[in-house]
C-alpha cells in the first residue's frame, strides 16, 4: 500500500501516518524532515530529492506532508490512496498548540535533527490565514479531483475516524 497524506498545518497529518504505517506495516516518510535539517534550515534540494526517491522505490510506504517541490507529481500518481486532511482552523490551530506544549525545547521524532518544535506569531499566521489561502486550498483540492478514485477528503475528527474505521486493514 502506498498512501500520501496532505493537508493543513495541526491536521495531524503526522499521526495518521504513523497509525497507517503501523497498520500496513509499512515505512513512513515525514516530508518536514526531509525539507529541514538543523535549525530550520532547508536542505539541499538534491538531497532532499535523493531521501524522496529512495522512499518511493519501495513497495509500500506512507508520506505525510504537502512540499509541492518535492516529486509531489510523482508521489500521488504512485499513491494507492490519497488522504487530504482539511480540518479547521480552530482544530488546527488547538492542535498545534498542544504540540508545542508537549515538545516545546525538544526535537519530534517526524522533524529533522536539530529542528526544536517552536510555535511563533509566524507560524501562527500560517495555521489561520496564509495556509489557508484560496491558492493553497485549491492546489489541495485539485489533488482530489485529479485523482477522484484514490482521493478522500476529510475535514473533521469525525469524518477521519470514520474512515479509519471503514478502512482498517
């Protein structure tokens, strides 16, 4: 099974992908880590290409994150199923929050060494407005309707655990 997660920032994109990875006993690929490394810093692009590639010549895998410059093409033609996460923002914006509570002065286990979870008036931002924008919003939904039998789109809690449920290996 190969399945790509996409969506809005606090969706929890990270923690269904582990969940699917469990369940499908498959590998996971955090795109936040393979776009950063130490200090927030963006990787190389070569690199980043290079940890992408070695991830989609596997047989099953799941990737979690949205990076259009990073094979996004690639990544859901392969994509057995593809899994938007359009929660609102008031959802997104708990979530991330509560992230940052739990791992404030450390490093997650999905991000890059050296990538301290932070939360700033910025990244804020990004949770309630400009993620949200009608270009960001549509480059997701395009995604869902280019690929319409391997797409869902889910835009609440409920709606995710019911699909999990109707889903389970």
């Amino acid at each position: 099974m190969k399945i790509s997660i996409m969506g809005y920032s606090g969706a929890g994109k990270t923690t269904l992908a582990n969940q699917l990875a469990a369940q499908y006993g498959c590998g996971v690929l955090h795109l936040d880590r393979v776009n950063f490394t130490r200090g927030w810093r963006e990787r190389d692009r070569a690199e980043a290409q290079q940890m992408l590639e070695e991830t989609l010549a596997q047989p099953d895998w799941v990737i979690d994150g949205n990076y259009a410059n990073l094979c996004i093409d690639r990544r859901l033609v392969q994509s057995d199923r593809i899994i938007l996460l359009l929660f609102p923002r008031r959802i997104c914006f708990f979530r991330a929050v509560k992230r940052y509570l739990r791992y404030r002065g450390r490093t997650r286990p999905d991000m890059g060494e050296g990538c301290e979870e932070k939360f700033d008036p910025e990244f804020a931002k990004w949770i309630l407005w400009e993620g949200r924008s009608r270009q960001y919003r549509e480059r997701l939904l395009d995604c869902a309707q280019k690929y319409p039998g391997k797409a869902v789109v889910i835009r609440s809690p409920g709606q995710l655990r019911c699909f999990l449920k109707q889903n389970q290996a």
